[in-house]
C-alpha cells in the first residue's frame, strides 16, 4: 500500500488503515494474553475476563488506535500488529 500522501485515492488509504484495525487488535490481544483463537472468540461471546485481561485489552486498544492515527496522520502504511 503506498503511502496516504502518495496515494491517489486518500479514502482508500484510510479505509485500508481502518479495516486493517480489527485484525491488528485481535493478533495482539491473542499474543499478549497467550490466547488461542478459539479462545479469543470464546472470550468475545461472553466467557468473563480478569480485571488484568480488561486492562490488558483496553491499552492494546487504545495503542493500536493510536498507531493507526498516526499512519493516517502521517500518510503511512498501517502499523503492525
């Protein structure tokens, strides 16, 4: 994906950036709370979560708005996961 000011359809890049969010979240939940993908569904279908684990997801969250903010901001690629 070639930067957002080098791009010729910014919305585009944003909309990529933006899809590209909720993947990015769910890999890092999975690898910061050593959870398995059935595991993450699980735990998204209502299985309770530790005060620990809210916390934990709560700061990926936000960082990874954060990064994505800063790629749009920025005009770069989507930050990894």
């Amino acid at each position: 994906m070639s930067p957002l000011h080098a791009s010729t359809n910014p919305l585009q890049h944003i909309h990529q950036l933006l899809t590209a969010l909720p993947l990015a979240v769910k890999t890092r939940v999975c690898q910061e709370c050593n959870w398995s993908l059935p595991t993450y569904y699980r735990k998204v279908k209502g299985a309770g979560l530790s005060n620990a684990e809210k916390e934990k997801i709560i700061c990926i969250l936000f960082d990874q708005l954060r990064q994505t903010w800063q790629c749009c901001k920025h005009g770069d690629n989507p930050p990894q996961a």
